[in-house]
C-alpha cells in the first residue's frame, strides 16, 4: 500500500488499482500540489515512472531532500517520522521551449489533424480541410515534420486546387488561406520549436534509476499554460503515444506509467464532442496499457460525468461555499463519495484545513472504500524549486541531454516541393538537340501528376523509400504506428 494520508491510521492506495485512474480535487491554495508530490513520490519510491506538468514552477525541488519547511517538519514529528524520511527522488526535466529541460518534439504527421486541428483552432468546416491536407500527404508519401512542411503543402494546394477536385473534392481556396494564416501565427508563436525531429521516443519517460526507483518526469510548463490550447494537446498528444507504444497487460501488480494531468479543467473547455468522444474512450482503454491517470482540478464538476465515473481514487480538498451556485457545487462534489456516517461529506468539504483532504480509494475489489477526513503525509522532498545553477546541473547531466537538444532537419514536405518547383525552370540544351526538342509533341508538366497521383502509385513509392511512409492514424490522431 503507498500511504499518503492519515486519521487514526495511515491511507494509501493500492499499487494494483493506480491504473484505475484518480482524481485530485480542491480550491487553490488548499494543498493540491503538495498531494500531487506525494503521490508521485510514493510511486516513484516503488519504481513506477510518473509525468507531470509544473505549472507554477515549484515542483523541481523534487529531486533534493526536504525538511526546508517548517509545517512540513511540524506534519513529520506529529506523524512520527524518521529523521531519515526527508530525500530526493530521480527526476528528467523537459521543456517545449527548450530552455528549462530537455526539448520535447513531435511531428506535425504524428499529432494528426484532429490534434492539430485544436491547435490551430479550427472551425468544423476548417477542420475537414486539414483532414484532407493530411491526406494529400499520406496519399504521396510527404512527410510533415515541421511547420514549414505545412506551409508548403498549402502553398502546392492553394496553387493547383483545380487538380485536385475529381480526388478531393472541392476545397475553399479562403479556407486553405485560413489554416495557412494559423499556422503561420502558430510558428511566431513558437510552435516551430515544438514541431520537428527528433521526435519524443515516449519510452524515455519510462526509466528508473540505480536503486529501483520509477523516474519522475516534469514538464516546466509556467510559461506553455499561457497556450491553453497547446498545453492540454501536448498532454493528450503523450497519452495517445503511450496507448500506441504500450503492450496490453490488464491489470498488473502495479501501474508501468502514471500520468497527472494538471489543470485539467482545459482538456474539456470548448472541446468538440468528437474529441471530447475520444478522449473519453482513450481514458477508459488506456487502463489495460497499464497506466494510471490522475486529473487535477478545482472542483469535481469540471470534468465530464463520463470521465469522472472512471477515477476510482478520489482526493477532495477544501471548497468554499460563499454562493448558492458555490453551495450546489459543494453537494454534487460530496454525492461523488461513498458516505461515511461519523461525519457529513457536505460540511467536511467546507471545513477542510490546509494539507486536510476526503480520501476514498478502491479496495482489492475494486470497489470505492468509504470516505475518510485525513491529513496528507509531509512530502520527502524539497518544497522549495532548485536554482537556476542546481536545475542546469540536472539537465546537463541527463543521459538524454545529448539525445534531444540536437535538432534534425531531415528531406520532408518542405523539400521535396521545393525540389518540384526547381524543375520547372527551363534547362540548358546541346546545340543539336534543340530542333528535336522543338518537334517532339508537347507534355503537360509532370509536377501536379507526380504530386497527386493514383494512391496506389503513392503507396508503391511508399514502400520503397526510406523516408516515405503512408501514415495510419488511429484514436487520437497519433496511434496505431505513425513513425514507429
């Protein structure tokens, strides 16, 4: 059992029902982040890797011992807790942007054009566009790894849109402009940097150190939730890719992988109900992959019924009543436990102290325990973040330092249209030959047919090149073995 809490005797969860997901719910200020760290301490002290997002930039002192703060001392001597309770924990920084932690990359083929199509904000009519754009490239063996790769298939389409009709149908020459205009936005906003090679390989989440211990992996994400959109994709785009990559075990001894998915109340803000479907289902199945997901949020009610009837392990920290609309908030949260009859879950959940939470997780049965009013275990780490010195010093020392912070450009879209655009110019020719180049029967320019071509030649050339691949796309725009 991982404890994390304690009333009259310790809490904790059941490693081989982690995977069964969890929920960590309360006001801001009331302890979220500091439950968070210990429930990814607890796993990592087991060997399970964990995911997760600092937001607020305080969860790098993970990887030093703790004791800098005097409640957490106070919570340790009332527990009783050895000197010895306070160490650090293994821990692999990445960054979007490159500057925090190591780079993390995917390609504009992997995400798909349902993720893509978040990204970039896309109405529905937009959306099917870009469908067909990915398409266009699947069909001709252009690889879109970057956003220039983007542009320039736009660009092509934009400029033989009447070549395209008998195979694509009709498409809106504003509505290419439109999503050629996004992406040009997205890239001066520095989407470049997240789009291109290498790509994130997501087994580098999934190491342990010398002594067993799972890795915790954290995303430095102060500045990218300021792109709520980009944030909550990115996540989403991770779980899709470890569904791809991860073999179906059921329901192991204890979870491979557990994922906490901060803020979570952005995932399903002015989400279609298409994705809003799929994200649904990919919680539900990415279970039997045997990872554990856990949603932070602020209150129960941000997520959808459907999700939050799949987190078996419940966390509640305080919410405020102050407003009628509050007061029903407050009662739907508390209808989500497994009643206790010593106290009443309504007027806990408005009582709660700071670093005091509801606690209820499944039995070896499955089945929700009975809610309990607890205290959280002191967390073993350091409360406050690392230097910039001490934060540079772990990044470096990575094994994946040199893996990622090299970028690759490799032959994609961008180049091979650029190469189609080259050939039309006009090359020079021997003396002799030109009357019999003047005399031979004049051919429309090969360009558009070899672009958009039969797809059965398409795949033909496929499976011949060494870059070229036709890209199936499954769940979320990413799985069933985009570059794998």
């Amino acid at each position: 059992m991982l404890v994390i809490a304690r009333d009259n005797t310790d809490i904790g969860i059941i490693p081989e029902m982690v995977n069964r997901h969890g929920l960590i719910a309360g006001a801001t200020g009331t302890g979220k982040t500091v439950t968070l760290r210990v429930l990814a301490e607890s796993l990592s002290s087991i060997g399970v890797p964990v995911f997760l997002a600092d937001i607020k930039g305080d969860l790098s002192g993970l990887v030093k011992g703790g004791g800098d703060s005097k409640k957490v001392k106070e919570r340790k001597e009332m527990f009783g807790l050895p000197d010895s309770f306070f160490c650090g924990f293994p821990v692999t920084f990445w960054d979007v942007y490159g500057v925090n932690g190591n780079p993390v990359r995917t390609t504009v083929s992997d995400i798909g054009p349902l993720l893509m199509g978040r990204i970039l904000n896309l109405n529905e009519i937009q959306s099917d566009v870009l469908k067909i754009i990915y398409k266009i490239a699947d069909d001709n063996s252009l690889l879109l790894l970057d956003l220039k790769d983007m542009r320039s298939l736009c660009e092509f389409i934009t400029e033989h849109l009447s070549d395209i009709k008998t195979q694509y149908g009709n498409i809106s020459p504003a509505t290419i402009g439109a999503i050629h205009r996004r992406i040009i936005t997205l890239e001066e906003e520095g989407g470049e940097i997240f789009f291109g090679e290498p790509a994130l390989c997501i087994t580098d989440f999934m190491n342990t150190d010398e002594k067993g211990r799972g890795m915790v992996n954290i995303l430095t994400a102060d500045s990218l939730i300021l792109s709520p959109h980009l944030y909550t994709t990115f996540l989403l785009w991770l779980l899709s890719e470890l569904f791809e990559v991860l073999p179906e075990i059921g329901d192991p001894e204890k979870p491979v992988m557990v994922f906490f998915f901060d803020e979570a109340h952005l995932l399903f803000s002015n989400t279609s109900q298409i994705l809003q479907d799929k994200i649904i289902q990919l919680v539900r199945l990415i279970r039997s992959k045997g990872v554990g997901v856990f949603f932070v949020t602020q209150n129960p009610l941000d997520i959808p019924e459907e999700v939050l009837g799949q987190l078996g392990n419940r966390i509640q920290h305080a919410l405020r009543a102050y407003t009628p609309k509050n007061q029903k908030e407050v009662r739907a949260a508390a209808e989500t436990f497994r009643t206790n009859p010593s106290f009443t879950t309504y007027e806990a959940i408005t009582e709660l102290q700071i670093g005091e939470a509801l606690v209820s997780f499944l039995d070896n049965d499955g089945i929700p325990s009975v809610v309990k009013r607890a205290l959280i275990y002191p967390p073993h780490s350091r409360l406050s973040p690392l230097t910039p010195e001490e934060r540079a010093e772990i990044i470096h020392s990575s094994p994946l330092f040199d893996t990622y912070n090299k970028k690759v450009d490799r032959i994609s879209a961008y180049e091979t249209l650029r190469e189609k655009t080259e050939k039309k110019l006009p090359e020079p020719v021997e003396s002799h030959k030109k009357q019999a180049i003047k005399s031979a029967p004049k051919k429309k320019s090969s360009d558009v047919t070899d672009i958009f071509g039969s797809a059965a030649k398409s795949a033909a050339r496929a499976i011949g090149s060494q870059i070229g691949k036709e890209i199936i796309r499954g769940l979320l725009g990413s799985m069933a073995g985009s570059r794998k």
